[in-house]
C-alpha cells in the first residue's frame, strides 16, 4: 500500500514543513472572539490570532464526547471560516478540496454532489448539519455555514449503521449578543447572481436572548446549454440563557432549489466520445425541484464544573420531484454508434419525515490516578419516506412508439423541436417507515500522561418495513407487497494513543460498523447485516510552538459480509462477496508567516473485489480515485499601503478513477467495461480586497480551463465546468 505514495507528493509536505518559521499565535481558551477581534477577559485586544491552526486544535461537536484532537484515535479535519471566506466557497465541491480523502463521488443529474470518503458513499446517513441527519440529494447552500467538520473512519458507535468512510458534520452560523452582520451581492459567469443577508443582535438589554437570520437567493444558467436553477435559502436561529448554567439553542433550516437535469452523454459503447462541451441532450422542459426544512432545540444544562448533559429535538421534512429525460444508456435507451439515441422519460416524487431526539451526557472524573473522560447517550430516530414511481413510454401507452422523441447526440440540441410534455401514469407507491433505537457508552482512560486508552460500545436496534402498492392499470387490480425487517448489532470502538510529548501523539484503534441490506436470502428470510471492520494508526504532531500541523494517518477497511445476487436462486441475494480499502492520507496545515497560510495534503485509496460471485476479484470499485491531493496557499497584507489584500491559491488533485461497469463472471462474453478517466488538476485563484466595512471578493475557477468528466450512473458523464469567475460586494455592520 504504502509504495504507491508518490515521492513528489512526500517532499513537497517536507518541504512546507521545513520553511515554517513563524506563525500567529492560538487563541488560548481565556480569550474570546467579538466581531473577528481577539480579547482577553479584560477586554484588553490580541493583534495576532491564528483560525486556521485553531480548527485543529478543537474538539470536532461531531464527535459529542468533546475529545481534542491530540487524544482521539482517528483522523478529523476542520474547515473554519476563514477559509470558508477566503476561498469563497460556495459548494460542498469547493469544500472538499481542503480535506484529503473525502471527494465527490458523483453529480447525477447535475442537482446532487454525491460525497464518498475512503471508498465509502456518504449518503445522507453519514451528512449532518448541527449534528442532526440532512438530505444530501440535493444541492447544499453554503453562504449559512460557519465551518464543516469531517470525522473520517468509523463513526458508528456514535450514529449507528453509518458508511465506515466517515461523517461531515455543517455547523451553521449561531447567534450573538451583539449587534452586527454583513450584506452581499455576488455576480457570475453564466449569468448568476446571487443577493445574501446576516444579521445577528441581543434580544434585551440583560442579553440573554439573542438571534440570528441568514439567508440568500440565487439564480443563473450553466455552462451547458438550456440549463437553468433558482435557489432560496433561509437560516433563523434563537439562544436564551436560561440560566447561568443552563441554556437552548433552537435552529431553523430552510431551502428551496429548482433546476434542470442534466444527466450528460458522450459515452458510447463505454468509450468517450468528443461533443462539444456545452452541448446539452436533455429536455428543456425537465426539472428536479425540491425542499428541505429543518428545526432543533438543543438544551443543555452544566451539572457540576465536571459533569453536563444535553438534549437535542430536531424535525426535518424534504421532498424532490424529477421529472426528465431517462438517464443514457439506460434499459431500452442506449445511444447508438452513429450517436442516435431514443429517448425515453423519467419521473419520480419523494417524500420524507425525520424525527430524532438525543440525549448525551458526559463528564471527566477520577479512579485514583487514572482519569475518565466519559460519555453515555441515547438516542431515537424516526423516517417515513414515500416514494411515487411513474411509468416511462411504453407502446402500449404511447400508441406504438415506445420512446419520447430520436435525436443525435452529435447534432446541435434544438429544443424548438421537442414534443410536448406528457402526462405518464403512476406506477408505484412506496412506503418505508422506519424506526431506529441507539444507546451507547464510552470511556477515554488516561493512564498517564503518555498512555491514553479510548473504549467503548453502541447497541442499534433498527425496524425496516416496507410497503410496495402497485396502481391498478387497465384490468389489473391495484396491489400490495409488504415486507419487515428487524436488524440489531453492537459497534464496538477501541483506541490506543500514547503521547512522548504534547506535541505528539501516536494511534491505533480498531472499529466496526453495520450496513443494513434489502431482499432475502435462498430460504427466503431477511438478509443479515453487514459487519464492516476498520483498522486505523496515525501520527498526529504540532511543532513550531503549533505553528505547523502534521498529520499521518493509515487505514484499512473490510467489508467481509458484502451482499451480492445468489448464483442458485435468482430472486435470492448471498453474503458472499467481500471489498478491501486500503489508504493512507496526510495532511498539513501551516502558518510560516504573519499572514500566510497554507492547507496541503496527500490521499491514496484502493478499494477492490476480494470476493465475488459476480465480478473479478482483484478488481477496482467504480467511481474512486486512487490519488487525491491539494495544496492551498492563501496571503493576507496585514500592514502597509496593500492592509486588507488577500490573494489565494487553491490547487486540487483529482487522480484516476472508473466509470462504465465491472464485467460480470456470470455473463459469458459480458459486455459491459470499466471505463478509465484520467486524473487532472484543478487552479482556482482568489483576490480580495478590505476596505474599513467594505469589501470585494473575486474569484476564477479552472484558471487552465482543465477539461475532465463527473460521473454518474454507470455509463454517463457531464464535463466539469470551464473557466469561469465571480465577483461579490460585501458590507459589514
């Protein structure tokens, strides 16, 4: 595993490290932040702060039990923001290009960014904001995020059957207690603009009560001809001081998005084919709308100086409505070799109710010498997600023609010459409850100052039904199909770390989760779960008086319980098969001068086959790069005639990962391919400039106007975007 971690890679972080002289210093916990200003308890103002170094010095909320970085067995990253702000990040794309390891995994449809970590999806099991799971289908909204934290490996003993890739956690923008908050107005290429809105004050004079209302509206067209979105955001929240010990925290979430699928083409035969980039071969007419809304009540009250407990209530509602052109080469819709492609149509409705209410308490106390950092929780989730499936085009149905319209994906799209709009039947309607019960325990035993021993354990109970009602059609009747499945498992977790120093800490822990599967097995009961076991050591140092983080991490993940289709009953599925990840990642994070500050870092990820029944083993997963890397500088003029100029670098490795689809052992002379994609970098650059409460902020993605794919479903792909700018106004008050 670890000869595959090129060399180059090696010595540029080597040689970051080495360069680092000075840096700003930590804001130390005595101190608190007021309006970007750094004061002392005696209101007396710090002229040097370091936010980038200070992410990684604080324990990630995620993580619940409030465990700092140095003492927790497993590898975290946080993305403040400051740079947030300074790289202007407006995507969960543009996020992850400061975290190694976690990468998009696909775009299907353009409306998504399907997120994957160390070989793993992370569906919206594994995304939370506020601590709380959200809907990740669809576009996210990034102007009310304060910072986004990523717990990488397992995270199951705190959230119960998650991806073992890891979590991302958004942390939304909190209230203060005084008076402040900034407007903007950002233009774009393709003809994007988008307004945004944050104001924060006390609401009496005692301030104990305060709030904060964000927001922003954005709308444009694309790169892609005939594609359009329009988007509305709204982010509300409240904190009372209760007491002196007691506080509540209630959110509110809303977020409204409508644009047009684009599920791509340029692939025939598993080779990609030249078009042009912009060329769109969808219906104009298509579009995905959804919503999501969300509130929590978070109160949490101090027991002692060592012991407090908290109790979270949250709701969230989201529905989407996809209605376009099926998806290329699709079943009965593949595009031929002169380029013709029969299209058919596609349309389904979402809907789903979440509740969760979670209960935490934690506290640090003493056995004789060794010391306990402790954390027992529960907690209770609820879904009821509905499904509406319509036909497509059929010759029964669409007098003869079983498709919407021919068109060559070689020829300029006409949309002028599109056929109307029809109305497709309902097919299915799906309803899947499900119930989810956790309680879980965990220990973080201090030995001594050098050996710290981390454990613990998570019980998850969790009731699957499901409920298939087929509409009547013509003389046959409406149908039923009700299926429950009861799942259950423990997800221990155990770390060694033992620190030389407080500058340095050394890990190894061990870990599992569960993945719950659908259908059943040859004798026709429910399918067991998969057990997924991971192994992690890494190395975690500050030096330079934490002017420099450097951290090692090295991994691996097997899923020995994979569920694939049985060989013997063909309705049937088997846990017969069996994926491997292997991986290591390093990242860095450096502050050499006053005003520098650099984010840099490694990934290598080989996820592949050890067992199958259907595919060769030894063979690749789809979708994940084997190399991934980013090195991200940005500079800001603290003095001198150039104070309040802030230039940015943000460099991002993409390495080589497969598209298409792995050749089935059960097929004889199967046709379907991997398709390889090429690795490639990406530059973007930023500039921006501060001016008392003014400021303008510019920047210009795809500065070489790289060319390369997003994949998504199988066999299709969308060009990632040209170069292009924008230019945002903001005033601060």
């Amino acid at each position: 595993m670890f000869k595959s971690l090129p060399l180059t890679t090696m010595a540029l972080l080597i040689s970051v490290a080495a360069f680092s002289q000075e840096n700003y210093r930590s804001t130390p916990e005595e101190y608190y932040v007021l309006n970007d200003t750094v004061k002392n308890k005696k209101g007396q103002v710090l002229q040097e702060v370091i936010v980038t170094a200070n992410q990684q010095k604080n324990p990630v909320s995620v993580g619940k039990s409030g465990i700092k970085p140095m003492d927790l067995p497993q590898a975290t990253t946080v993305v403040g923001a400051a740079v947030i702000e300074t790289q202007q990040i407006n995507s969960i794309t543009d996020l992850l290009k400061n975290v190694n390891g976690v990468y998009i995994m696909g775009t299907t449809g353009g409306y998504q960014e399907e997120i994957a970590s160390r070989g793993s999806a992370l569906s919206s099991s594994n995304t939370f904001k506020n601590g709380v799971r959200y809907f990740s289908g669809m576009r996210t909204e990034m102007s009310g995020i304060e910072r986004a934290e990523f717990l990488k490996g397992s995270a199951a003993i705190l959230f119960g059957n998650v991806a073992p890739g890891g979590v991302l956690n958004l942390v939304t923008k909190k209230p203060k207690f005084e008076f402040g908050g900034e407007a903007g107005f950002k233009l774009g290429s393709w003809n994007t603009f988008k307004p945004t809105f944050d104001v924060y004050n006390a609401l009496n004079k005692s301030k104990t009560l305060a709030f904060r209302v964000n927001g922003a509206y954005e709308k444009g067209d694309s790169f892609r001809n005939e594609v359009h979105s329009e988007s509305f955001y709204f982010n509300p929240s409240f904190l009372a001081k209760i007491s002196k010990k007691t506080q509540l925290l209630i959110e509110g979430d809303f977020l409204k998005d409508r644009r047009t699928p684009d599920f791509g083409a340029g692939i025939i035969n598993y080779e990609i084919v030249d078009i042009p980039r912009d060329r769109f071969v969808g219906v104009s007419w298509g579009y995905f709308g959804a919503r999501q809304a969300s509130a929590t009540a978070t109160l949490t009250h101090e027991l002692s100086s060592k012991w407090n407990i908290s109790y979270l209530n949250g709701i969230r509602y989201y529905d989407t409505d996809l209605f376009s052109n099926a998806r290329p080469n699709s079943a009965g819709s593949v595009v031929q070799p002169d380029g013709s492609w029969n299209r058919n149509l596609q349309r389904n409705e979402v809907k789903d109710n979440y509740y969760i209410q979670q209960l935490d308490l934690k506290g640090n106390f003493n056995t004789g010498k060794i010391a306990h950092q402790m954390l027992f929780g529960g907690d209770w989730e609820k879904y009821k997600t509905t499904t509406t499936a319509y036909y497509g085009l059929t010759a029964a149905n669409n007098g003869g023609q079983a498709f919407y319209d021919n068109i060559n994906i070689f020829q300029p799209y006409n949309p002028a010459v599109e056929l109307p709009r029809p109305d497709l039947d309902k097919n299915t309607l799906t309803t899947v409850p499900v119930n989810r019960f956790g309680v879980y325990i965990q220990d973080l035993v201090s030995l001594n100052k050098y050996v710290k021993l981390l454990a613990g354990v998570r019980y998850t109970y969790q009731d699957t039904r499901n409920n298939v009602y087929k509409y009547a059609v013509g003389a046959n009747p409406a149908t039923n199909t009700p299926t429950d499945n009861y799942d259950d498992a423990f997800s221990p977790r155990i770390g060694l770390v033992i620190q030389p120093s407080e500058n340095h800490s050394i890990f190894a822990s061990y870990s599992n989760s569960f993945q719950t599967n659908t259908g059943v097995d040859v004798n026709g009961k429910n399918l067991d779960p998969s057990i997924i076991d991971q192994y992690e050591i890494g190395i975690k140092n500050k030096f330079f008086d934490e002017r420099l983080f450097v951290n090692i991490t090295a991994y691996q993940i097997t899923n020995s319980d994979l569920a694939q289709a049985s060989l013997t009953v063909p309705t049937a599925r088997e846990l017969a098969g069996e994926t491997r990840s292997n991986g290591v990642e390093i990242d860095l994070v450096a502050n050499p001068l006053k005003g520098l500050s650099v984010l840099a870092g490694y990934s290598f990820n080989e996820t592949k086959y050890r067992k199958s029944n259907i595919y060769i083993e030894g063979s690749e997963l789809r979708y994940n790069p084997k190399n991934t890397a980013n090195f991200n500088i940005n500079y800001k003029f603290e003095t001198g005639k150039l104070k309040g100029l802030n230039l940015g670098l943000i460099n991002s490795y993409f390495g080589q990962r497969y598209a298409g689809r792995s050749t089935r052992l059960t097929i004889p002379n199967d046709t379907y391919k991997l398709i390889p994609l090429e690795g490639y970098i990406q530059v973007d650059a930023t500039l921006s400039y501060s001016y008392k409460k003014w400021s303008i902020h510019t920047k210009w993605s795809n500065v070489f106007n790289e060319l390369n794919y997003n994949i998504h479903d199988d066999n299709s792909l969308n060009p990632i975007a040209p170069r292009n700018y924008s230019v945002a106004l903001n005033y601060k008050f």
